[in-house]
C-alpha cells in the first residue's frame, strides 16, 4: 500500500503496478482511507473485489496515459552536457549576490 503526498493514483498505476502485477499494489489519498482498504483486504471476498477494481482503474489510467500526448524527445548525456547552464560566465560572470544585513544567529524576544 502506498498513499499520501509522496505519489498519486496515476503514478502507481504507470510506474508501479507494471512492476508488481503479481501483487497488489494499492494506493490511498491519505492514511484515513487506509484503514478501509486494509479492513477490506481483511475479508478474502472483499480483497479479491477490491483488487479487480484497484486493476481496473490502474489499466484504464494506463490507457489514457498511453493514449496522451507524446512525451518530448530526451536528450542524450551528451546533448544535456553541452547545453548544461555554465554561471561563472556569460552573463553571470560579474553576479554578485547580496550580503544579507546580518550573519550568523539572532535572538528575538517575543510576547
């Protein structure tokens, strides 16, 4: 089971479930949601319900995203290395940040 911030449906239906097809790989918005879908695959009935629409949806977000626009061509390292943004020249050679008005630790008093 995966959830909360640190992914979506979409990105465990593309990257994971391929991956784990043999297993069930499910995903929940957020932890109060969790607790349903673990009470259900508690119950042998339930947890073969809930896996078929958990695949359903995955194959049908799949689809779509087969079926989306064409991902833009990716250069090679190669390319990537000779078009990097160099800062020490150009432009920015002269770049001089701004000192900030004070360094170091400051103690605020508050009410």
């Amino acid at each position: 089971m995966i959830g909360g911030a640190t992914t979506s449906k979409e990105h465990t239906a593309i990257k994971l479930y391929p991956k784990y097809k043999q297993h069930c790989v499910f995903y929940t918005s957020n932890a109060s949601r969790a607790v349903t879908v673990c009470a259900t695959l508690m119950n042998p009935e339930g947890r073969a319900a809930l896996w078929e629409q958990f695949k359903k949806d995955y194959e049908k977000i799949q689809q779509s995203f087969a079926n989306s626009k064409p991902l833009r061509k990716q250069l090679s390292i190669e390319e990537a290395r000779a078009n990097r943004f160099d800062g020490f020249s150009g432009e920015w050679a002269d770049y001089v940040p701004p000192t900030p008005k004070q360094t170091g630790i400051e103690e605020m008093e508050l009410p």
